[in-house]
C-alpha cells in the first residue's frame, strides 16, 4: 500500500489467495487498519517502510501490542529506508518499542537503500530471480523425466 489511499478493510478482500504479507510504505494507516491487518487470521507478515527522516515520527508502532492476540502472524518489521538514523535514535525506537510489547516478532530493521519504490523493486526483482529459477528447474526435470 502506497503514501496515498482510502481506507483499508482486509476482512473485506476475501478473494483466494488471502493476503500473507502486508507492506505499507510511506503511508498513515489508522489505528483500527493496522490492528485489523495484524490481527487478520491469513496474515504472516506485516511491514512498515518509512524513510530515516521521519523515523523519530512512526505512529504505527503504537499499535503492534496487539500481537499478544495472535499465534498466526510471524513477524512485524518497521523498516527504516535510507542513511543510517543515530544511534540515539534508534536506541529510542526500541525503547519505544519494549514498552509497548517485548513480543520477539516485532522487529526494527534498517536498509542503506533510500526510496521505498526503488526498495520494493529490487525486492520484486530478487524473487522474480527466484522464481525463474524455480520454473528452469521445473521444466528440466519435465525434459529428462521424458
């Protein structure tokens, strides 16, 4: 989900495959959107990138100590884009965080890369890499099993 969008309803997208991971970048996301993707009974993954500049201003971060009410999703990761914040500052991101849940799923992380867009590119390339390789693999084993 992108920097601008209407309101988010996940128990509304029942279409298969159910949504697993969820990224939001750049955007503000109410409160009851993110308790409603983190406590989504599909959900596996949910993500927040944010560049280094507003790093001291995530609001989410309020919201993950609903993850005591879940067994279903496996990680929770605030992903700081961009140079590398202080140390200052993210020793008080984490802080932030213990007080509001020590739940190990949570995690603050940090990339060098700086644009959210160019992040999930290179992310969208990996996996097609990935895949390719998978299907080659694939398509071997159906030519010599012949």
């Amino acid at each position: 989900m992108g920097p601008v969008h209407g309101p988010l309803h996940i128990k509304d997208l029942t279409r298969e495959p159910r949504i697993r991971k969820f990224t939001s970048a750049q955007s503000f996301m109410r409160d009851d959107e993110v308790r409603d993707v983190i406590l989504s009974p599909h959900m596996q993954k949910f993500r927040v990138l944010f560049s280094a500049q507003r790093a001291s201003q995530i609001q989410t971060l309020e919201q993950v100590g609903c993850i005591s009410e879940t067994e279903t999703i496996e990680e929770i990761e605030f992903l700081i884009l961009g140079p590398t914040p202080s140390p200052s500052l993210l020793q008080e991101l984490k802080e932030k965080l213990r007080n509001i849940t020590t739940d190990r799923r949570v995690k603050i992380r940090t990339s060098p890369i700086a644009s959210w867009i160019e992040f999930l590119y290179s992310e969208f390339l990996a996996e097609a890499d990935t895949n390719r390789g998978e299907q080659s693999r694939m398509l071997l084993h159906f030519l010599t099993d012949q």
